[in-house]
C-alpha cells in the first residue's frame, strides 16, 4: 500500500527514502486505528489517507521549492493540525532541518499526536492550544482546511515572525481578493490545489 505513495512522490519529484516510507506506513496504521474511535479524519480507506492526506501534505515540498523558500533551520507552525497534516508529512520529509510544532485544541487529537511522536521516533511540540493562545512567533505557518479563511490569516499572521511565512492550503475555491496571493499546483495523482501564501514584513 505505502508503495503507492513512493510511486506517487517519484513522479512529482519527491523522493523518500525506505526510511522515511516505513514512517508513513506507520503512521498510516495508526491513523486507521485510531480514526474507528477518535474521528481524527473523515478520511477512512487507507489508499485516500495516502493521496488526500500524505500526498497533499507533501505538495508543500513543491510549493516551498517553486516559491524559493529555504525551510533548512527554519521554525514551522502546523495551525490546526488535526491528526497531524500536513505537518507531520513534513517532519518525516525534512527529519532535522526543520523544528515542528503542531497547534491543536482538541485534547484527544493532541493525545494522538504525543504517541505518534513516540512510535515515529519524531522531535516536534504539540501545543494543546487555541491559535490565540499560543504565545510562541515562527518562521513559516501552514494551516490546511482548518476553518474559514479569514480566520486562519488573522491568527496565523500572529503567529508570525517578522520576515515570517503564513502558508493556507485550499482547494479550487480561493476568495477573491486574496487571488493576489495564491499559487496554484497540480501534483500527479492530485486535483490541482491552491496556495495563500502571505509574507509578514513589519
């Protein structure tokens, strides 16, 4: 199953090495554990968690390499997480060139993000917090259907440090005065997907 998502990757230009396809195979298992009690994700069949989860994580890779952003030493911030998307793709992706942490106010959604933590062998933060409580600034904030728009730019961009990135993955349907801001993508084996990407300079 998991080697749907290498092949997947391969012809988008991503490569993952078999270490970092056991972790998503890993991670896959659990997710599908976990999901029959906790409702972490609509998403139920494991070849969907593949594409609409891993997958669609990973575009971010192509969408930091086409927009020239070096995430190495950065801090990202994954708003609204959830189960962990897109943000934990991303650890196992770039391993310790990034510092992760992972924003999510639903206390059974943090408890699962704490065991993966353990059973993938990752380093990240999980703040167990609404976005208006987190005290913390990061380089690049990512947030991927984590309610309306207009709310994750207004706590995303407080989340930011001067200089910082605020990334909002949506699908086709972009508002239109944020039409100025979007980058669209079309990966292999994806519906083509839009990007918010807004820049803090002050």
């Amino acid at each position: 199953m998991i080697q749907k998502l290498k092949e997947l990757c391969e012809k988008n230009g991503i490569h993952l090495s078999s270490e970092q396809l056991e972790k998503f195979q890993i991670y896959l298992e659990e997710i599908s554990k976990w999901n029959r009690v906790y409702n972490l994700t609509s998403i139920r069949k494991k070849e969907e968690i593949i594409t609409k989860h891993f997958l669609d994580s990973l575009s971010l890779v192509k969408l930091f390499e086409g927009i020239g952003l070096d995430v190495v030493g950065k801090s990202i911030a994954d708003l609204g997480t959830g189960a962990g998307l897109p943000g934990i793709p991303l650890k196992i992706y770039y391993g310790d060139d990034i510092e992760l942490f992972l924003i999510e106010a639903v206390q059974k959604k943090c408890i699962f993000l704490e065991l993966i933590k353990k059973r993938l062998d990752l380093k990240y933060t999980v703040l167990c917090k609404r976005a208006e409580d987190v005290e913390d600034k990061f380089d690049i904030v990512v947030s991927r259907a984590a309610g309306e728009t207009f709310e994750v730019l207004k706590w995303g961009k407080d989340l930011l440090k001067k200089g910082g990135y605020l990334v909002i993955m949506k699908g086709k349907k972009v508002e239109e005065e944020l039409k100025q801001f979007t980058y669209s993508l079309k990966l292999i084996g994806l519906p083509e997907r839009k990007f918010i990407v807004i820049r803090k300079n002050h």
